[in-house]
C-alpha cells in the first residue's frame, strides 16, 4: 500500500515532505535544508511522525583538535545524542616547542567553539599538548579554556589521570608515536601524579606531516605492535597506555585485552570516559575496551 503525506511539525517551523511510501523501502525526507534517508518503519506508526531527535540534545561537546581527522570513531561509539564539533589547532611539530605554540591558540579557538556550538564542555583533545608544560599544565589549561570560552572544559591528560585512578592503575606501559623527548616529559608528568611507568616505546615522529605519522593514524597494525610488545616485555604491569589521540585503538580494544589479558586504556578511550563522566553520562559502551565499558559515575563505582 502507497501513501503521499506531507508532515508539519507544530511549533517548530521545520518541515519535513515525505515522498511515495512504502513498507521496507528507504524514505527522501528533506529535513532543515538536508537530505538524509530512513526507513519508513523508523518514522511512522500508524500516521503519526516518530524520529529520533537530532544529535546534540544530550550535550554539545566542543573538541580543540590538533589537526583533522580526528575523532571520527566517537561518532560511533559515543552514548546517543552526543554531539562532537571540533576547532582545529594547526599542530605542525610535535615537539615541546611546537606543542607550546599550538597551546597559543586555545583561548580564541575555544570562544569560536561556544558561539558555533554553545557547548556544555570543551576538551583540549590532545594528549601531549596538555602535558607538556610539566605536572599542574593540563589544569592551568583548563582555567584558559573556561576563563575565554564561559563553558567546563577539560583535556585528554586530565581524563587519563582520572581513567587511571578510577581504575586503581599504579604500573602502566606507556607506548605510542611521540619522540623519545615528548615520552620522557610524559612518564615524569604520570610519575609526579603518583603512576608509575615501568616500559617505555615510542615511534619517534614528530612532524605531523610525515607521511609515516598519517599511516600510524590511519592504520591500527602500528598500535596493535606496540601494545602487543610492550605488554610481552612487562607482563607485571596493570594496564597497556596507548598515548596520543592519533593512536587508533577503539576498534581493535576488545581483542588486544582478550590477548594480552589486561586493561588496554588509549588516549582516545580515556578522553571519551573522561568527557562522558564530566558531562553526568553514564551509559556503558561496548566492544571498545574495558575503559568505556566501565561505570564512570560517582555512584555508579561506589565514590
């Protein structure tokens, strides 16, 4: 059976034109300018209009992204209605030098962000670039953030501590891209914070546009390696840290931690827990690794 229905929604002024209909075909709806596709089972029961609201009723999230590219997993993954917006940094050099540059420019990215998005939390999404200034960094960068912009903001280091602590990891191997330099100022960083890093590997890229450094992003074999060697050198160790946010793990969590028999916490996993526990959203995500599957909020771990 066919019908041709136009639907207005009441106190909205947005208009969404149906065209020819039928059961288990995919519907052209034209909704505020754009055109998407849906079935017709996930709109309709009987005449009446249903559809999922539009992404970004539960919270706005404004990321400060070093470069492109970033994120896209969270799209995924993240608890519905969780939207991410992403203001890029220009990251260039990943060097103490050019991290420090780069943090130059968060107060004006992050104002930028809340007029565009007015978002409940801004996250500087980057790992090194909020260490890198030393023990108490991330938290002098947060008062920037939220002093230019006017909303909570965090960042990626900040959520690995309270990943970390939450977890009751005191050993940990850290591994990933960064140079000897950077993973030095790390492991003193996570030492004066009480962790203790007993295995250190690092790829030793520093330039961001190094066609190595987009490869190791893109392809998760570069991670699946280094966590691998890294948890065979110290099997004593309670937890594999995958560091940097250009690390890509999500996918590949699950299986790592049924290989090597312990938690496998990224940059990435770590930032979305901290993200979502900032923001009082405690639905457990699935099949990315025990950081996400884990209850985040106070009264959900007992705090």
């Amino acid at each position: 059976m066919e019908r041709d229905v136009d639907w207005k929604l009441d106190g909205t002024k947005r208009t969404m034109c149906a065209n020819t209909k039928r059961e288990g075909v995919l519907l052209r709806v034209g909704l505020l300018n754009k055109i998407i596709l849906i079935r017709k089972e996930e709109i309709m029961t009987d005449i009446e209009l249903r559809f999922k609201p539009l992404k970004g009723w539960r919270a706005e999230v404004g990321m400060l992204a070093p470069w492109g590219k970033m994120y896209r997993e969270w799209e995924v993954v993240a608890p519905e209605g969780v939207r991410f917006s992403s203001a890029l940094l220009g990251l260039i050099h990943t060097t103490p030098e050019g991290l420090k540059e780069m943090a130059n420019q968060v107060e004006e990215e992050a104002r930028k962000l809340n007029i565009a998005c007015k978002c409940d939390l801004i996250c500087l999404g980057c790992t090194s670039g909020s260490f890198i200034g030393g023990p108490g960094y991330d938290q002098k960068l947060i008062e920037r953030i939220e002093r230019a912009s006017g909303s909570p903001a965090t960042t990626t280091t900040t959520c690995v501590l309270e990943l970390l602590t939450d977890m009751g990891i005191r050993k940990m191997v850290l591994v990933g891209p960064y140079t000897d330099l950077v993973l030095e100022t790390e492991v003193a960083f996570f030492n004066a914070q009480g962790f203790e890093t007993i295995y250190i590997k690092g790829s030793g890229l520093g330039y961001v546009e190094q066609t190595d450094y987009f490869t190791f992003m893109m392809d998760p074999y570069g991670s699946y390696k280094l966590v691998k060697n890294g948890a065979k050198a110290v099997p004593d160790a309670d937890c594999v840290f995958l560091t940097c946010m250009a690390s890509p793990l999500l996918g590949i969590a699950d299986v790592l931690e049924d290989e090597i028999g312990k938690p496998v916490i990224s940059s990435l996993s770590a930032t979305l827990y901290g993200v979502l526990k900032k923001l009082g959203i405690g639905d457990p995500v699935y099949h990315y690794g025990e950081a996400l599957r884990r209850p985040r909020l106070p009264h959900q771990i007992g705090k």
